[in-house]
C-alpha cells in the first residue's frame, strides 16, 4: 500500500495543542470526537483530551512502504506517555525532588508528601481500608506476587488454585516454592470453572491428615490479557473464603479499565480480597511506574522484609538491628522509586476522574463495534468466545486462503506495523499454557515444540537467550497476534484498525 492509499483510511491526525501550565484536574473543552450513544459531553471531552495528550501519537515512520503514523494498539502490554502527567510531574514535583526519609527539608517533605498522597490515592481508589498495606514493588506484578510469597512464611509447600489463563507472574513464583498448582479449567463459554474449584476446595479440605499448617490458597486473574474475559471476583472470593481459602487477584489486565474493590460488603462480607496485584505501566500515562501489592495487614507475617537495607529500620546499632513496624515503609527498602510511585498515583487519579460508567460504556461500545466490523471477515479466527463479558482486546490467528495454514504470527504483526503503522504484539503474551489451550496445542505436542526450540538435550530449565542462541528457532514458537482499543480511542480510529485487519 502507497502512503497515498494510506492516508486515505488513516485517522486524521490531531494538532498537537500546546499546553499551557494547568492543574492536573483542569479539563480543556475540545470537541473532536463524536460521543457515544448517551455519552455525557463532558467525559467525552475528557476522552478527547487524553487521546491527543498521548505524546508521540500518531508519530510518523519511514517503513519499508514509505513513511506511516503510529497507532498504538499495544496497551494490554503497556501504556504511553500522556503530556499533561509529564507536565506536572517536571512543573510540580521535579521542582520539589529530594529524597525521602526525612522531613528537615522542604524538599524531602515536599516529595514525601506527594509519595503519600500517590499512595492514599491508590488506596482511596481500590477501596483498601486501614486493614490493608499498600505497598509499591520495583517489577509490576512479578515482584508483588515475590513480595506476598516471602511475607506468607509458608512453612509447608501451599496448595494454590489458579485459573484457566493465568499470566507467567501469577503462576511460575508459586511453581518456584514447590506449591502443588491445580490448573481450573474454564467452562465451554471460557469463563472459571466455579463448581470444579468447589469440589476441590471441599475435597482438600476432607483430605484425611492434612497438614494444618498447610495454606490453601486461590489465585486468580481479574482479566484475561489475551481474550479479554473477564473474571466474577466476588463470586472467587465468597466461594475460597467459605473453605478456608486465600483469595488473590492478578489485576495486571483489568486495573486499567474495571473497578479494584478490596472489600465489597456481599455475601455477610465473604467477598473481601485477602491481595490484589497490578502494574501501573498498563495505564495510560503510566510509563515507568512501579507495581503495587495491596495485602491485608494480617497476612504480612515476616518481620524481615523482603528486601533488607535502608529504610526498612527503626535503628540500627553494631550488633542488632530494629526493622520497622509499618510494612508500608519496611517493606520498600532502599531509595523508592519516587517520581514513578507519584505518576502511579497521578495515573489512578485520572482512572478515578474519567469514572467507571463512562470506562465501561466505552469497552462495551468498543466490544461492540468489533464484531461488527470483523464480521464475515475471511480468515480471521478470533480466540475466545463472545458470550462472556470481555474487555475490548483481542487476540487473533489468520488463516492462509489457498493452503488452509495460519500465517505466522510475527509475519502479521510485522504487516500490519509496515503496511498500516499499527503496532500490535504476537507471541504467546506470557500466558503460555492458556495459549495452548486456544490454539488447540496439546501436552505432547507442546513438549515436541519445547525439545525442537531448546535444541539440544542436557540444556533443561536455562537457556541463555532464545534470540541470541537459537534466532533461527524463534520460527517454531506458538502465538497469536494481540491488538487491544483503549477506552478513549476515538471510533474512527477503532475503525480503521478492524478495517485494516479485514
């Protein structure tokens, strides 16, 4: 395709504004986009605001078909910049910047503050009570599931419950401790198997001499990162706690788009999350923000934190150290990540101000208008079904006309980035054993696709790059292409996508 023909079908690209010194709250009236259906005018300026706040929007290109524009279709694995965010973050806070643990100066007081509001908005938004430790993790979710594991003091090998699509993050730190992991099918629709982990839970819990020291714990994804289903949270968390168990949730996904409430009152108050977990960077405007780890109090049994060293005590002297009391602190040693904790909490502040019913009406608009327009389109497979509530992500396989192959999944994420300037991501998403599940991979060929990737017998858990010491290999791995519309992607912009993928 020339870039003539390109143009053609392109969004328009918006003038950039130049944005003028403004608190973060301040909405500039603009009026460039076309609200939905019963779209409120004001959350549509709103959304019209952030779409053409994103910095390098639509940047262009030189490709191998001549110049393209960028749109950005890869939120699920993390978000862009926004310019107002950054514009407070140098005018406000980097004017202000000075280390914390200690408030003698303004400038340590300053930016204390501001890390404790950042934090008091988080909680404020998650609904966490005084119950509950928020604490910022240095690795998105990764490092907040490694956190939780060390301040459990598991002193037998726990029984852990997950479900059908869990991420990497959620599922390998508990292989890593020698958890017994029971995978719960999804139902035929693709959603948590609910009476399976039931009769599971039940029959654990009638196992004759069980340990009781043994903790029996369900961790579960809020949102599929690679279909976009979404999980019934306090149903998980009424039904784990009635037998005993721990609920957590892997939010990484969904935090972005649906409500985070630590402790909804249904069910004579059963439907609490003992933790949740998410990354800030999968927000708009949050990139380079840290992870957070919401945990009741009560769970946070270690008295040596996860990570020892500064900021973790009360006093030191040669012989005897005194760690905090306070888990918040002690449990972020070190010089925290200041200015990136800040913008998580600017980023939830924002998440909070565009509101749930205005986030909900556009993923449910934008669902919509997806199977409208991908419907009939020849060759393309879209995984998981459209029965169950979903967010607007999609992942997808393409069929070859002639021969009745999948074109591989780098190739179309390769097309589309040089044809259209759209950036997707192929790959498995880093929800292996779900993914096989959708292609339709089993066990034994999974093992065959393992033993040809490694390549060569005795190398077992550790290869030391997949690119570097097998490029050719990368050919045989497994995938799919993922694309998500975020929620304040303006329509003609969503249609352009689905157009370009028909």
């Amino acid at each position: 395709m020339s870039q003539e023909q390109q143009q053609q079908v392109a969004p328009d690209s918006p003038a950039k504004t130049e944005h003028q010194p403004r608190k973060f709250y301040e909405i500039p009236r603009q009026d460039s986009q076309q609200p939905a259906e019963n779209e409120e005018p004001a959350g549509h300026a709103l959304l019209d605001y952030i779409n053409r706040s994103v910095i390098g929007s639509y940047m262009p290109f030189n490709g191998p078909f001549g110049q393209r524009h960028l749109v950005y279709c890869d939120y699920t694995a993390s978000g862009r910049a926004l310019s107002f965010i950054e514009d407070y973050i140098r005018d406000e806070v980097l004017t202000h910047y000075g280390n914390t643990h200690t408030t003698t100066g303004v400038t340590s007081l300053q930016t204390t503050m501001f890390r404790d509001e950042a934090r008091d908005i988080v909680r404020n938004c998650c609904r966490a009570s005084d119950l509950d430790a928020v604490i910022f993790t240095g690795s998105g979710c990764t490092g907040a599931v490694h956190k939780l594991i060390h301040n459990l003091q598991l002193k037998v090998p726990p029984l852990v419950f997950v479900g059908p699509y869990e991420h990497h993050s959620n599922l390998l730190p508990w292989q890593e401790v020698a958890a017994e992991v029971i995978r719960i099918e999804p139902t035929p629709e693709g959603a948590v198997n609910l009476d399976q982990l039931e009769r599971l839970l039940k029959e654990a819990a009638a196992e004759p001499g069980a340990n009781p020291d043994r903790r029996v714990i369900g961790c579960f994804a809020a949102a599929s990162n690679i279909t976009g289903v979404l999980s019934d949270t306090v149903r998980l968390a009424c039904l784990l706690h009635r037998h005993g168990a721990l609920a957590f949730f892997d939010y990484a996904a969904a935090a972005p788009y649906v409500p985070i409430d630590m402790n909804p009152v249904e069910d004579a108050g059963l439907s609490y999350k003992d933790a949740v977990y998410f990354s800030c960077h999968k927000f708009v405007g949050g990139v380079q923000t840290p992870g957070v780890l919401i945990v009741k109090r009560a769970l946070l049994s270690s008295p040596v934190p996860d990570g020892v060293g500064g900021g973790t005590v009360f006093f030191v002297r040669r012989e005897r150290r005194i760690f905090l009391d306070e888990a918040e602190h002690r449990e972020e040693g070190g010089t925290p990540a200041i200015v990136e904790s800040i913008r998580a909490g600017l980023v939830l502040q924002l998440k909070r101000t565009v509101g749930q019913d205005l986030l909900a009406k556009r993923e449910r608009h934008l669902c919509d208008l997806t199977w409208r327009e991908l419907h009939g389109a020849e060759g393309i497979s879209v995984l998981g079904g459209r029965e169950l509530q979903r967010l607007p992500l999609f992942s997808f396989v393409v069929r070859h006309p002639a021969s009745g192959l999948l074109l591989h999944h780098m190739f179309v994420a390769t097309l589309l980035n040089d044809l259209f300037g759209i950036q997707a991501r192929s790959g498995c998403a880093c929800a292996g054993p779900y993914a096989m599940d959708l292609l339709g991979i089993s066990e034994p060929v999974a093992a065959r696709l393992e033993a040809a990737l490694v390549g060569r017998s005795g190398m077992g858990q550790f290869v030391r790059s997949k690119y570097f010491d097998y490029p050719h290999r990368e050919l045989l791995r497994p995938g799919f292409v993922r694309i998500n519309l975020p929620f304040f992607m303006p329509d003609q912009e969503a249609v352009f996508v689905l157009r370009c993928l028909r």
